[in-house]
C-alpha cells in the first residue's frame, strides 16, 4: 500500500509538465535553393531547438519556395502557413521601414558582427513593425555590390538608363533617384530576367551570384561595400504559444542576439568566397573603386536617408534620429561599422 501511494505520489510531481507537453514538428522555409548555407543554418536552429526542448519540438526545413513565394514569407508565418520562415523584408517596400536603416549604403562592413548590431538594435522595435508574427531574429549578409552585363557601374551617373534588379526596397529608391529602371524579381529568377535583357544588372552578394548561375549572364562586378540586406527569421505566434514553457524556452534561446552571430557568420564567408570565384573565371572583370569614385557615391546615397528617415515617421512607430544613433552604437560596439 506504502509503495502504491508513494508511485502515485511520485507520479503527480513529475509529471503534470510532461503531461502537457505536446510533440511538434515545425515547418521551416526559406526561398533559396537547398544548396545555399541557409539550409544548413536552419537545419542547426531546428536541431539546437529538438536538442533543448528534449526532442519534444522537430523539424524539417522546405527549401526554394516549396511552401511558396519568396515576397510572401512573412504572412506565410503570420498565417500558419509555415511555422518558422525566412524573409527580406525589403521584398515589401514600406511595409517594414524601420529595420531598413540596414540597408542604407556604406553602413556595415562585416556579416557577424553586423547581424549581431543589427539584431539587438531591432528587437524593440519590432515588437511594432513585426507585431503578428513572434520575431526570431535579424542578420545581414556580407556587403555587396553591382553586377552588369553591358558595361562596368563605377560612378552614380552610369546607373542612368540602366534596368537593374534591386536586392531590396532601399536600393530600388536608390536606383530611381540615379536614373535607372528597376525591374522587380526574387533572387531565384534573377539569372532569367538578366539572360532574357529584361534588367541589365544586379545588386548582389557575391557567393550568391555564382550559386545562383548569374556569373553566367555577367561580366562586369564592383568590388566596393555599396550595402547589405537585411533578413529575419520570423515565426508563427499561434504554434508559439501553443508550446509548454519549456518549449517555449528552447525556441528563445535560439532566438536571440548570439544565434543571429551564428547565422550570418558562415554565410557572410560564404558569401566573401565568391569574390576570388569571380575573379578566377575567364572573361570576367572585376574592378575597385577610387576614393574620389567611392566619395561620388557616398555623396549621391544621401538622400536615402531622408528618404529612409521619412517612411519611419510616416509609420509613426520610432524616432528616426534616435533609431540610427543606436543602430550605429550597435554597429560601433560589434566592429561592424564602416569606416
């Protein structure tokens, strides 16, 4: 009778927590193919979220728009679609403006410790700008740069008359104040519209333009840091809250400033890669820029800042002055700043 009562006794306190613990497996997507490195990114956020949560919370990642369109990533979160999903959210021009302060020319100038800048500026403000869905968190990529296919981008004026497909909202105003015509794709139909004549050029990461075959449909490349994108990982509030706490637990310690770190890392070297891949392929130029051609830019991306500045007050959720002097302190305090 002891030990009966005693196993019962035992059993109502170790297990009620456990009891109400649910098995989940997560649908991770992302837009890129399988072979780029944020496959592998998000194959490790979802083991280190099985390994803490006791193997109560899987996954399993759905590359290259398997779920859907790259533009609708982030309501595939908010709407249950996927449960964990990557986006850019410069895909939405105006819908995000506050974290595109990231994207502004000749800012950050290292993927690690600008994803880390960039994410622990963030995470109060989007609290606002990302309030249906349950921010995860923000990175960059390494900074990048034109790719054309007529004729070498070295000065502002020569983006006048181009078509140039822009890698965010930023650099598509950036674009239009120069001149030129931006053609709207996602990163995956990128190598057709330049292949086809539709657009003459490109802003992108340099890795990136070999995985993605659009070294085959270029020749000319700037090396300079003109600018960076930059991404979350967002999930769906819903599946969130439907997690015990200690569930709950295992997703926020990899939603966090450090696991931003590991995320733009090794793709920022990823990235950094593709330079020397360029550079060793035949019929390729690949040239720098002069400080009096870098002070031309520098000069002519002013006004996205205004322009930047005027869509967060517009959007009435952040000081725009305060924002930047504490994205910049971020940037100083991880050596992401540039110079």
């Amino acid at each position: 009778m002891r030990k009966t009562l005693f196993a019962l006794l035992l059993a109502a306190a170790v297990t009620p927590a456990m009891a109400q613990e649910k098995n989940f497996e997560l649908k991770l997507s992302h837009w890129v193919p399988a072979s780029h490195p944020l496959q592998k990114a998000l194959e490790d956020w979802g083991a280190a979220v099985e390994k803490e949560s006791g193997g109560t919370v899987k996954s399993k990642v759905f590359p290259a728009q398997q779920l859907g369109k790259a533009f609708d990533h982030y309501d595939m979160a908010r709407d249950g679609i996927a449960d964990v999903t990557y986006i850019n959210p410069g895909y939405q021009p105006g819908r995000f403006p506050i974290i595109g302060a990231g994207e502004l020319p000749f800012l950050m100038s290292d993927a690690k410790g600008g994803s880390m800048a960039l994410d622990a500026w963030y995470r109060k403000y989007a609290e606002k700008e990302m309030k249906d869905v349950k921010f995860c968190l923000a990175f960059i990529h390494s900074p990048s740069s034109f790719h054309s296919r007529l004729k070498k981008v070295v000065v502002p004026d020569d983006v006048k008359g181009m078509k140039v497909r822009p890698a965010h909202a930023t650099m598509a105003t950036f674009i239009t104040q120069l001149g030129g015509t931006n053609v709207q794709s996602s990163a995956p139909e990128v190598r057709d519209i330049i292949e086809r004549g539709v657009a003459d050029a490109v802003t992108f990461p340099w890795g990136s333009v070999v995985l993605f075959g659009i070294d085959k449909v270029t020749k000319y490349h700037m090396e300079a840091p003109l600018y960076v994108t930059t991404f979350a990982f967002v999930m769906n509030k819903d599946k969130y809250n439907q997690m015990s706490d200690r569930q709950k637990k295992a997703i926020d310690n990899n939603c966090n400033t450090e696991a931003a770190g590991r995320v733009g890392e090794p793709w920022g070297k990823f990235e950094d890669a593709g330079i020397g891949k360029i550079k060793a392929e035949a019929g390729h130029e690949v040239y720098t820029l002069t400080p009096e051609q870098t002070a031309l830019w520098k000069k002519a991306a002013e006004p996205l800042v205004k322009s930047w500045a005027d869509g967060v007050k517009k959007a009435g959720n952040a000081d725009p002055d305060a924002a930047m002097t504490e994205l910049r302190a971020e940037l100083t305090k991880y050596n992401a700043l540039a110079q």
